[in-house]
C-alpha cells in the first residue's frame, strides 16, 4: 500500500556533503513523524534524525550541527542534508515513517535503505 523509497546515497570523501531523500508513495493521507536511521556493519541500527508533522526536529548528538532533517509535505518527502562528513558515518541508512493512510489508519514503514560510504 505504501513504500518508502530512499535515495542519494553514495562514496564520498571526509569532509564532503550528500543529501539523501525518502519519498513516500502509495494510499497516503499524509506523513507523520519521519525519521532516518542508520546501520553500520556489525552494529545496530540508530535514530540519526527525526521531524514531526509540525517540523520540529532531534537529532543524534553524533550528527548534531552537520546533518540537517527537513521534509516536504506537498511531495511526500523527506531530506536529510549531511554536512561535514566523517568516516564513521559510513552505514546503510533508512528511512521510518509514520503514514496515516487514506482509509484513516496510521501505519509504521520502512525504507529498504541506501548505502553511504565516506572514505578517501
């Protein structure tokens, strides 16, 4: 009914900039809370970054100041801006989201998420 579909990850050097973006598609009334999470080899998967529908915003403390969540309701989609990367950002990161679909129910969804590496 609903998918979330994540795009622009991709290698860049430290130091460099991605955005990465979660449209939502499907029988969607409107998002809710939306977040982006990330899964590094070997560990588990953490909240990077999160926005209501009211935009306000909380961010891990690893990313706070670089990365920058913002969303566009009228398209149904969600940006994480990633300034000043590091190495130790490199994870597949996937998109969550709080749908509340077009028959009135509200629903969790995931992404199947896009790789980012940061190396030199």
């Amino acid at each position: 009914q609903v998918q979330l579909v994540e795009s622009g990850g991709g290698l860049v050097q430290p130091g460099g900039s991605l955005r990465l973006s979660c449209k939502a598609s499907g029988s969607i009334s409107s998002m809710l809370t939306m977040g982006w999470y990330r899964q590094a080899p070997g560990k588990q998967r953490v909240l990077v970054a999160a926005i209501n529908s009211g935009g306000n915003t909380n961010y891990a403390d690893s990313v706070k100041g670089r990365f920058t969540i913002s969303r566009d309701n009228a398209k149904n989609t969600v940006y994480l801006q990633m300034n000043s990367l590091k190495p130790e950002d490199t994870a597949v990161y996937y998109c969550n989201g709080d749908i509340k679909l077009l028959d009135g129910r509200i629903r969790g969804y995931w992404g199947q998420g896009t790789q980012v590496t940061i190396s030199s």
